[in-house]
C-alpha cells in the first residue's frame, strides 16, 4: 500500500485580499514593522533616510497616523504578523486557555488537561500556532499547528511561598500570559496571588514531582490530539470567519511531493554479507573488520572490594559468554572475542584497584604514573565505576572524565561501565551495544555502508552547552570518504570561528595529499551557519589555500528531531512515514524521515518510531543547489545516520554531527586546552 502522507498544517487565504492599516513613522509599542516601499511609490521627502521603516499595532488609527490599504500577498511579512495578531485575540478570548507570543513571536497555547488529577499541580497541553507563507504549499498561505508536549503549573501562588529562593523561578503564569520571572512587568509583580510558578525540572524536585518517562510511539498520540485541537478551535465558525481554510484536516502531500532515498542506502556491509539491521547483521555476518595493527590488552578500573563481584559478572562474561533469564526466558550472549572477531587478552598487571571511592582519580593518577606500556601494543582500559552517571553530588563525579584524559595522554582508549547494571538481568541489552564501543575504540571497524560512492571531504560540527558554562563547545570530526571512517576530531568554543576554520584547513590539506582533487567542501553543521562570523572565515581559509574555486556546501541538520512539522502515514497503524521519505517545506528546507520502517510490515517497539529531523542547504556558490544535488547530500545525510558504532539501534541523526557533540560534551571537563594526537583519532567518547 503507497503511502498518504498528512503534514501538520492548513493552507489558506485571507477573508479579504487587502485591508487598510494605520501606521506610524516611529516605533510604538506592541507594534510590526513594514518597509516604506510597501506604503509609498517613492521615499517621503520629508523623512530621515535612515528611517526606512513604518510601523502598525494593527489598532484603529490615533493622532499622527497614516492610513494605507495592504495587498497581504505583496506584503507577506507584515501580513504574517498580522494574522498572528488575529490568532492570538482569538485565543485570548477564550476562557481558561494560557495563551502568549514565544521567543519567535508564533502563538502559544496551553489547555489544561481535565482529566489530570493532580493535588500538586496542574497539567496543560501546549501547541504552537505559526503562519508561514510559500513553505510547503506554493504561493499559499499556511498555518503550522504543533503539539509540544505538556506543562505542569503549581497550584499555589508565589504568595504561598514564604521564604522561597526566587532565582529558581523561571516561567510564571499570570492570568494566562506566561512570562520569565526576571521580565514581569512591576504592576503585574505587585500581585503576587496571581503569579503560579510554571515547574521546571529544579522546581520539580523541590515540590516532590516525579517524572514517568514513558517510551512509545508519539505519532498517534500527537496525531490524536492535534486532530482534537483543529475539531475544537480551528475548525469552527468562529476561526473559519477570519480565515478561508482550504482543506477540512491536515494537508495531505501530493504523490510528486514525497521523494525517497535511493534504493538500499540502508545496506550495511559485514564481513560475511550485508544487512541493513546493524545487531543481526553483526550475529549473522561477523564486524567488517577486526583490529590487526598490534597486539590488544585490556585490563580494568575498580574499587578492590569489588574484584569478586567484577570478575563473576562481567570478566566471565566477556570471556565466557553471558547466560541469563531475562524476562522468564533463557538467554546467552557470546564471549566478546567471538562477536567481534578479535583476538585480545585480559592484562592482570596492568589493572589498577582503588581503595577510597572519595579519592578515585587520585589514585588512578597514581597508579598511571608508573604504568609502562610494551612495545606493539594497544590497550584498552575498561572502567568499572561505582558513580551513577547523573550523581553529580559526588564528590568523585568528575572522575569519569579526568580518567578519560588521563588515558588518552598514555595512548590508551577506555570504556566506562556502571558497576550497579553488571548483574542485572537487564544487562543483556547493554552487552551488544557494549561489544561494538569496545570494537570501534580498538581500531576495528563494526560495518561500513554497503554502496560505494566517490570519495569527498566531509566535515561534521556538533555543539554541547553545558550547564553553568558561558559558551557552546564546538566539536569538529573530518571523514574523507563516504564510508563514514573519521580522520580527526577536535574541539573549541564557539566563539573562536577562526579555530574551526583552521581546523577545516588542515582536513582540506590532508584530503589533498591523499585525493589530489577535492570538487567540493561537505560540511555538516549543528545549525543555521553564520554566513558572517563562521562561513566567511572558512571560504577566507580556502582562499589562503589556492582554493577559492572549491564549492562549500553546508548542510544545516537540527540537533532535535522535528516537533514542530510532522508528517503522518495515514495509510499506517503506527502513523510513521516509511524510512528514507523526505519532502520540500520551504525553500532549500527538507523534512526527512530517518528511521527503521523499512518495509510495510516491519516490527518496530517504541524506541524506534523516531521524528523526522529538519534540514536546510546553503553554498558558497548557490547555483550549485540544484534539487538533484540536494537528493544526493539527503542520501549522504541518511547513510551518515546508519554508521553509529556506539550502540546496534538506529540513530536519526548522522554520526559527523553526533560523534562531535559527544567530543563537545565531554571536553570542557578535561584540564587541558587541546586534545592529545590519540584522543583525536581515537573514537574514545563512545
């Protein structure tokens, strides 16, 4: 059965082609923007050059204005803003909805959840409104209606709250506007019985709210309640006077719109054969490639107490095989030399036991310091850790990174294991994903993509924020071809473009020295790329190079899979378009559905139904755009996505974006500035 794909929007046009406005020559409050040249065959004499803006509250008109008739589709930005206008008064005007502008100026709605039952607080549903013009449907008028999840609102007021530490607040809801509480307008501050603390994650833990994570398939549920919005709000009278929509649901694609990626982009290629599934295919076909370069030792990390406990659960394991009941049923694992097809040995003279799980690093630091490797040998250290993760009270916390760059200043590549899941049944389903980590950081290579395609200089930039840090961490990885074998990472702040660029530098070189000919520089970026302040510094690097004539290309691939514009298969139970699908929605913009959906009636459990992710090109040189070259980085983009080696589940999202926001994560916990020569070939982070 072909697939019928619905997107989560509404064509439509205006009640009346034109309207008359009042504006102004200065800026007023709560007011849009709209160029002279909009109003005027030519520039009013009377008025500064510099002053090439007039401005409209869409009000009736008071002293000073000047009233002109608007054509919208001559004026599509104003016009976007006005029906935003008319959105928003329309929400405004229904009771109990909290309804205000987000950080973009599209329209925010929240409705409580009735049917929540909660004494603590209470639950709202939020969609985002956004009316955009000639994004998906040509020359049209659309409005975007997304469903972004939920919200929990205290029911006691900040007047409720004595001696309350106010720098935990962040979103306060007012009457049903929502503000920061650091922008509160003071006569709305005044009445404090009014202003109902929206809980954050912090706020949660203060009030005892705890969380459900609960994994399932979102399609259906966003579809259901975007569906029960559109009935109870949008498709109604009251909306439909002010709008002529076009169509009475969802617009539905037409065939032409709905392109695929090429057939078996998806192939992987084992060892013995090929599949496109990354776990079978490493049980049934062995990994592409074991590590032959030198010989391979590991020894491991622990707390002494603990080497009874390690040596039962996890050496034997890894030695002999896992064997188990998970779930009622008996299972087993092989041994790891057998699933990865690598010769190595456990090294017992070289482990190191720490004693004090207060002072973990510094003994491991005094351990390392004597630690003399032999001639020929790779070793891999695999650190059984007594700290959860997320325990970031402990004192010890910074442990999992200071040991990480302690050894990869020796060379050694390591593998943190929590040492509370070794016994569990659960750990079953770790030791896969565990297995090809462990292969990956060797040197092996797990699988490779099955086609073959020409050889091109690839460049990935992923970011991390982390908390209580004033910048972004850039993270760079280079791959010289489309096999997805990386050559070099590195890391940075964001604020040192000019680091980045000399980075790219030293890839373009390489590639050079290998390759001779390079026809293009392929960059994956974490973002929309600045064309001023990290664009131009690279195009300026290949200049100093002689290479002025090499195409850059960036293709911009949101971190954050696609809330906001959906597509549903509704010729599917699950909702989810097949794996590879893609569309146009707006100019040089795609929406791709990257998942495991590769056949009609593929078993699929709920981590596996992934949103689509956005993406959107930019050149250096933009005739070279054609929607033929966009088909062929889309590809790339999807084949990218299929050479994780971190885990056997598919990721969404491609590895030279992935892999350097790992690096990015990572780094700044480390003591010093730049990366060792190891760190940056070796896909340690893993």
């Amino acid at each position: 059965m072909s697939q019928s794909i619905q997107l989560n929007i509404i064509p439509f046009k205006p009640v009346k082609d034109k309207q008359e406005f009042a504006f102004y020559g200065e800026r007023i409050p709560d007011s849009f923007s709209i160029k002279w040249d909009k109003l005027f065959d030519e520039f009013p004499e009377d008025r500064e050059k510099a002053k090439q803006f007039y401005y409209s509250d869409f009000l009736p008109p008071k002293e000073g204005a000047i009233l002109k008739e608007i054509e919208f589709k001559k004026a599509t930005n104003f016009a976007l803003h006005y029906f935003s206008h008319l959105i928003f008064n329309y929400f405004n005007e229904i009771e109990e909805t909290v309804v205000f502008p987000n950080y973009v100026n599209d329209v925010e709605v929240w409705l409580e959840d009735k049917n929540a039952k909660n004494s603590t607080y209470k639950l709202y549903n939020k969609y985002t409104l956004k009316v955009q013009y000639n994004a998906v449907v040509p020359k049209s008028f659309e409005l975007m209606i997304a469903y972004n999840g939920t919200s929990k609102v205290l029911r006691k007021s900040i007047a409720e709250l004595p001696d309350f530490d106010t720098l935990k607040y962040n979103l306060i809801n007012c009457k049903g506007t929502v503000y920061h509480f650091d922008n509160i307008p003071p006569h709305i501050k005044q009445d404090q019985t009014t202003l109902f603390p929206v809980l954050s994650n912090p706020l949660k833990k203060e009030f005892d709210v705890i969380e459900m994570l609960k994994k399932e398939n979102r399609f259906p549920v966003f579809l259901r309640l975007l569906q029960e919005f559109c009935r109870d709000y949008i498709f109604v009278k009251e909306f439909k006077a002010m709008f002529k929509l076009q169509t009475d649901g969802f617009y539905t694609l037409p065939e032409e719109k709905v392109f695929k990626t090429k057939y078996n982009s998806n192939k992987l290629q084992f060892r013995n054969g090929q599949h496109y599934n990354p776990g079978l295919g490493m049980l049934t076909h062995k990994p592409l490639q074991s590590f032959t370069e030198n010989h391979l030792k590991l020894f491991f990390i622990y707390n002494k107490e603990d080497g009874p406990f390690i040596k039962e659960h996890l050496y034997n394991a890894m030695v002999k095989g896992w064997k188990g009941m998970v779930n009622n049923k008996e299972k087993e694992a092989d041994p790891l030399h057998i699933y990865i097809n690598q010769p190595f040995n456990f090294d017992a003279s070289k482990q190191i036991a720490f004693t004090d799980n207060t002072k973990i690093y510094e003994e491991v630091k005094a351990q390392m310091d004597n630690f003399v490797a032999e001639p020929g040998v790779r070793y891999l250290a695999i650190y059984v850790t007594p700290i959860a993760k997320d325990d970031k009270t402990h004192p010890q916390h910074d442990a999992y990174y200071k040991i990480k760059e302690l050894l990869l200043y020796k060379g050694i590549t390591s593998q943190v294991i929590y040492k509370e899941h070794i016994d569990k049944p659960e750990f079953y389903y770790f030791i896969p994903n565990i297995y090809v980590a462990l292969l990956a950081k060797m040197g092996g290579i797990p699988w490779r993509l099955a086609s073959t395609n020409e050889d091109e200089l690839i460049v990935g930039v992923g970011a991390f924020k982390p908390q209580g840090y004033a910048h972004r961490f850039l993270g760079s990885a280079f791959c010289f071809s489309n096999e997805g074998v990386f050559e070099n990472f590195d890391c940075f702040r964001d604020d040192e473009p000019v680091m980045l660029a000399g980075s790219i530098r030293n890839a373009v070189e390489q590639f050079k020295e290998k390759k001779k000919n390079a026809k293009r520089l392929i960059i994956h970026f974490y973002k929309e790329i600045s064309d001023k302040t990290e664009l131009q510094p690279i195009i300026d690097m290949l200049d100093d190079l002689g290479e002025s004539d090499m195409p850059v290309i960036v293709v911009t691939i949101n971190k954050t899979d696609s809330k906001e514009l959906l597509g549903f298969d509704m010729n599917s139970e699950g909702k989810m378009p097949m794996s590879g699908t893609y569309t146009s929605v707006g100019y040089n913009k795609f929406l791709l559905f990257n998942n495991t959906r590769y056949f009609e009636n593929s078993m699929l459990s709920a981590k596996d139904y992934h949103f689509p992710i956005k993406l959107s090109f930019k050149s250096s040189k933009p005739e070279l755009l054609t929607m033929e070259v966009m088909k062929e980085l889309i590809n790339q983009v999807y084949q990218f996505s299929r050479m994780y080696w971190k885990s056997v589940s598919q990721q969404n999202l491609p590895v030279t974006t992935i892999y350097p926001e790992m690096v990015a994560e990572i780094y700044p916990h480390f003591t010093y500035d730049t990366l060792p020569d190891f760190g940056k070939s070796n896909l340690w982070f893993l």
